[in-house]
C-alpha cells in the first residue's frame, strides 16, 4: 500500500493485466486464520482471481523500507509483540508472526544458513539465502523473509489445492528497493532474489514458467 510504489509502472503492465490487492505489510493471512465467521479479503481476491477468472501467476511484492515491516521489526526488538497498541500492530502481530519467527531463525544462524519454505499441501519446498551480500538493513532483510513466507500462506489454502496440485498456478515473490529502483526476482536456481537487468532477465523469465516449490514430498 506504499505510496512509493506503483505496481503497474515497474511491472510494466497496462489496466486490465492484473488483479492488484494492497495491503500493510503484503500479507497474505494463512487459512489457519480463516473460519466460517472469520474471513479476509486477501484469501478471497485470490478465489476470485484464480478460481472463477483463471489468473495463472500469483505475485507477491514486497519493499525495502515498508512500513509495515519497520513496525513489525521495532515490536520484536522493543519486546512489545505481546502488548499490540493498535490495528496496526494487531494485524502485523496475528499475520505477520510466521515471518518473523523465520527471520529470528535466519538471526540465530548469523544470516548465513538458508531458510526453507514449504507447500502446504505437498511439503515440496525450496530453499532462500537472505541477503547474503548484506546490502540491506536488518528491517528490509525481515522484509524479504516476509514476502517469502506469504508464497507458503498461500498454498494453505484449500481452494487453491487443485490448481497447485495440476501444476496450473505458478507462485512468484518480487521485491522493489525503493531507494535505487531496482525490482529483484526470487530466483529458486541461485536462491536468492536477484536484481532483474539485461544479464538476468532471459535466465528468471524461464524460470518464472516453473514451479517454485520442488523436490520430493516431505
């Protein structure tokens, strides 16, 4: 939902090529936060786009210096994520908790071993380096963690089980520095979001017709 970024102008896009959903933080709740009196609109965009209006692509895109994040990463250093003061923090504390709870794995290990991320319904999985040039701050790094983890969200949901089981959906996570413009790809090959130019393009577009998650079933 950041001012900053314009989905249409660095996707390279035209109306009516997409369906967009904002949101603070780009998260996507898990189904384990849906009930018969619970819903969110997110989960239900993704019904609308993919189930009755066959979408094929699903992208999550998060941001260098996201607000949300920022908020997110500052109640887990001051020790507040148990005292929520608001909606803000209430949303990022329910959704966002899986994400963090990897980021402070990715902490534990120095950020130097890979986080692993799963299908829910297969437990296929692929692997992710954060940063590992360490260019980003500490914020932006929970920033990419999170965009990861809403690529696992969404396969736990089971409206979209058939499609990902037939192979119909492909999942994508795209991450924008707002400082330089430049829009990263998560590339499952070199597992890491790589920096989208004229050298890596032809190579992450072929990969963006393939699986994210792969390998055998866990």
């Amino acid at each position: 939902m950041d001012s900053r970024i314009s989905p249409s102008q660095f996707t390279q896009t035209e109306v009516g090529d997409m369906f967009v959903v904002r949101n603070a933080g780009n998260l996507v709740p898990s189904s384990s936060h849906q009930s018969k009196n619970n819903f969110s609109s997110e989960p239900a965009a993704m019904e609308l786009a993919c189930v009755l209006t066959n979408v094929r692509h699903v992208v999550i895109c998060g941001h260098s210096d996201c607000k949300a994040m920022n908020r997110l990463y500052r109640m887990y250093e001051e020790e507040t994520l148990v005292k929520p003061k608001g909606l803000l923090d209430g949303w990022l504390c329910q959704h966002g908790e899986d994400s963090l709870q990897r980021y402070i794995e990715l902490e534990k290990n120095s950020f130097k071993k890979p986080l692993e991320f799963f299908d829910k319904n297969t437990r296929k999985k692929f692997r992710a380096f954060i940063d590992p040039d360490d260019r980003f701050r500490l914020a932006d790094k929970l920033s990419q963690v999170n965009c990861l983890q809403q690529l696992e969200n969404v396969t736990s949901h089971a409206f979209l089980t058939p499609l990902l089981l037939q192979d119909k959906i492909r999942l994508h996570a795209i991450w924008f520095d707002v400082n330089t413009g430049e829009v990263h790809f998560f590339s499952k090959k070199m597992e890491q979001f790589v920096e989208i130019n004229d050298h890596s393009v032809e190579g992450l577009l072929e990969e963006s017709d393939q699986n994210i998650f792969s390998g055998p079933n866990m």
